[in-house]
C-alpha cells in the first residue's frame, strides 16, 4: 500500500530499503542531527526495518514516484513502552535525504506519520526529540502542532560537544478534550517517589 497524495510517493518501508536508509543516514548532513552514529551498516538497518514487520514500530519512507523502490526519507513511530499504560504514546523520528531536502518531503512524511498515528493506531500523543539548534526541523514540527515542552539539557554528545534536545509533542485533540474535561487538578493521589 501506498499513497501519492503530494509530489513523493509515501509507503511501508521494508527490509530491503536498509541499503537507501543506511545511505541517508551515512550522509554528513543528516546523521549529525539524529541519535545515529556516523557509518551505520546496512544490516543494522534491515534488523530495524525487519522490527517494522511486527507492527510495533512502524516505517514509512518516500520515495519518487518514478522510482519507489529508493528510499529517499523515512519516518519511524515507535512505542515508548511496552506497558499497556501508554500505548497510546509513541515517539517519531524522522530524516530526509539532503538531496531533496526544501521539496516537501519531510512535511510529506509527516504528514502520513499523523495520519498513520490518529487513524490507524489509535495514538493519541506522538512525542519527538530535536536538538536545540536543529531550527529548520523545528520549524516543520511547529507547522504541523507539535508544541514545545520542555529542554533536555546534554542528552546527546556529538562533534565534541554536549547536545540539548528540545522536547515537543503533538496532542490529538480528543486527548486534549479529555485532559481539559479533568480540569487543572489531577485527583490521582501521589505520595510516593517512584515512576
């Protein structure tokens, strides 16, 4: 399956897209501004990309219409847990190859990850992480309702330095409707240090 709705074709990534993702990801461009570290092999990908198979964590990529089967971006909507509590929740990540970066893309994916997201699975909050000075993916995330919440500070290192991640999410709105309808004062007693 697969959707063209915009100038990139968007599917289901599989396995053999590890080749094209681990060409993103390799790019001097792009790794710096992920948690990957530079020169990742081609078979970690597939191991990734195989995950994707079971439904848990889910891959789209991009591809040009006149050739789907080259992987030009990727998004990735993964569980934060495997407890039952915030299945509700998933964490996105997403890359585009520099390339064709400006052309919509990343906007494109971003778009079918929140579609997949609110009506396919049920989630009703999709959480990301993007270093402080990444503005230009900041600025996409903005655009389609992701809000900041809050700054990681040093959560990554890279290129020598200490990296702050700002956190963002993107609340669905009947999420929003139910936590407005608790009102200010959550009743759920909480005494005690652990999480």
């Amino acid at each position: 399956m697969s959707s063209t709705q915009g100038r990139w074709q968007i599917r289901r990534a599989q396995p053999r897209d590890a080749e094209a993702v681990a060409e993103i990801f390799n790019r001097d461009e792009v790794y710096p501004c992920t948690m990957q570290l530079p020169w990742s092999g081609v078979e970690r990908w597939r191991t990734f990309l195989e995950r994707g198979e079971t439904g848990q964590h889910i891959w789209l990529c991009a591809c040009d219409p006149q050739q789907p089967d080259r992987a030009l971006g990727l998004v990735g909507l993964h569980p934060v847990s495997d407890t039952p509590r915030v299945a509700h929740v998933r964490t996105l990540g997403l890359s585009v190859h520099p390339d064709y970066a400006g052309q919509g893309m990343g906007g494109q994916l971003l778009r079918a990850a929140i579609d997949m997201a609110d009506n396919w699975l049920n989630v009703t909050r999709l959480s990301l992480g993007v270093y402080s000075h990444n503005q230009r993916a900041i600025a996409l995330y903005e655009r389609h309702g992701f809000v900041r919440e809050g700054l990681s500070r040093g959560v990554a290192f890279g290129h020598g330095r200490y990296l702050d991640s700002l956190e963002m999410a993107r609340l669905h709105p009947r999420l929003v409707r139910e936590l407005e309808a608790q009102g200010e004062c959550d009743a759920t007693p909480s005494n005690h240090l652990s999480q």
